[in-house]
C-alpha cells in the first residue's frame, strides 16, 4: 500500500471512530436528559409544592422581562383588587339607578354597579330601603370613597371611623374604611342603629348626623329624603331629571335675620356626631 493510501485509511478510521464516538455520546446523553426529566416530572408530581413554587419563580421571572420592556411594573391581579363590575349586567331596576347616579355625579358607572348591588343586598338583609342607603352615600360623599370630613368621618357613607372602630374589625381594621363595600357595610349597620334608636328613619337620619340633640339638622334629614325619593322614582323605571327644575317665577329663599333681634348662640355639637352634614 502506498503512503497516500496509508493516509487515506488512516483519515477514514479516525473519521469513524470520531463518529462512533460521537453516536454513542450523544445517544448517552439523550438518555441522561430523558432520565432527569423523568426524575423532575416524577419529583413534581409527588410534591405539588415545589411544582407551584418553580411556575411561581417563572411567572416572575416572565414579569420582570415584561416590566422592563413596558417600563412598568406588572400586575395581572390589579384588576380584582378594583371595585367595578359590568353595569349592564345588573337587573334592570339597579341598572337605571347605576345609570341615573353616574350621570348625576359623573362617577363611573362600572363601580357605582357594585355600589348598587351592595346596597340592594345589604338593604334586603337590614331590611331598609337601598334606594334610601344610596341617597345617603349621595348626600354624604358624592360617591368619593376616600372622602372625610373636617370632624373625621370617612368613605363613602362619612362614618366616624374612631368611633366605630369596632365595627371594622371584621374588615381588617379601621383602614377598611377607605374600602367602598366595607364602607358601605358599616354605615348600613349605623344607620340601622340609628332607625331602632330613633324609631323612624327620619329621626334616625338625624342620629346619623349626629344632630339628634339639637333644633336643627340644618336640612340633612330633608336632603337625604328628597334623593331617596328621586332613586324610588328611577327605580321605578320614571325619567328623572338629574338636576331639579327651578321655576324662573320662584327666587331664591333668603333667610333674613329679624331686626334689633338679639344674636343666638349655635347650639353646641352632639358627642355621638356619626357624619358630617355635606355641602351639597
């Protein structure tokens, strides 16, 4: 054989052995894969909780990727922390005054919806009015939840968080007050206190306000009664207007002290105070 030949038998059994080699390697490694993935699947079926904290590892790995590419933190959870729920998906009757009080108050139906659905549910169960419930929250904030008032009444109904402390510890403590249908719930059950004590609900309106003591609620009582009147009648599938007509032949009533009348002295607060009267 000649010494190119020797070359070229030489070159192809190193190629083969290289080849073999290589066959038997990767075939080896291919079963070590398939062994250790055998071994995860089994390992994480036997124990659920490593499985649940390595996709817990990867989702938040997968976040973080995300977060920087958008420049924001990621939080598919956000929106069941939100108080909102389709309106259209309310019966018809709480609809129309989902509707009717997002218009009024230029609050966004989506949570007004669960507001009304609140009150409907609470209200069967306290066995008061939800429409009246609502009015109160209308007359009280506005519908603000993080609304308070200059002696410290809360939320959306202005309970006096410090007084009815208490009533929060079901809710996680008083911070609960900022959270609408913990705020809803409270006030729903001052308020129904406030009716047993007085005895009707005008009168427990006043306790509400905390002006049961004194010669004037300064028109609350009246406010609430007349909003309450305005949802039973859009409940009650009337047209309503959000703003009340004023007749251009009516001026404005004026109160006009009586002259060389001595001044009288306000009278002082109540010390039960629940809410502050509102400004609307």
């Amino acid at each position: 054989m000649t010494a190119s030949g020797k070359l070229v038998s030489g070159v192809r059994t190193f190629v083969s052995d290289v080849t073999e080699g290589f066959v038997e390697i990767t075939h080896n490694s291919f079963a070590l894969i398939g062994l250790a993935v055998a071994f995860v699947v089994i390992t994480l079926t036997a124990r659920p909780d490593l499985r649940q904290a390595g996709e817990e590892q990867l989702m938040n790995w997968l976040q973080a990727r995300q977060a920087e590419v958008v420049g924001m933190p990621i939080e598919p959870e956000a929106s069941e922390r939100a108080t909102a729920s389709n309106p259209k998906d309310l019966p018809k009757e709480q609809a129309a005054v989902a509707f009717w009080l997002s218009k009024k108050y230029r609050v966004a139906p989506e949570p007004l919806a669960v507001l009304v659905a609140e009150a409907y549910d609470i209200g069967h169960r306290a066995k008061i009015d939800p429409t009246l419930i609502l009015a109160i929250m209308a007359i009280e904030s506005s519908f603000n939840p993080f609304a308070q008032s200059a002696v410290g009444a809360q939320g959306l109904m202005q309970v006096m968080t410090n007084i009815h402390t208490d009533k929060y510890q079901n809710f996680g403590g008083h911070f609960a007050a900022f959270d609408p249908v913990s705020n809803l719930r409270v006030g729903v059950k001052v308020l129904q206190e406030c009716i047993a004590r007085a005895g009707s609900v005008e009168g427990g309106l006043r306790f509400y306000v905390g002006a049961a003591n004194l010669a004037d609620d300064g028109g609350y009582a009246a406010k609430v009664m007349a909003e309450h009147f305005r949802l039973r009648q859009v409940a009650g599938g009337r047209a309503v207007p959000t703003t009340p007509p004023m007749l251009s032949t009516q001026a404005p009533v004026q109160m006009v002290p009586a002259a060389n009348s001595p001044a009288t002295p306000a009278p002082a607060p109540s010390a039960d105070k629940v809410a502050l009267l509102s400004d609307l």
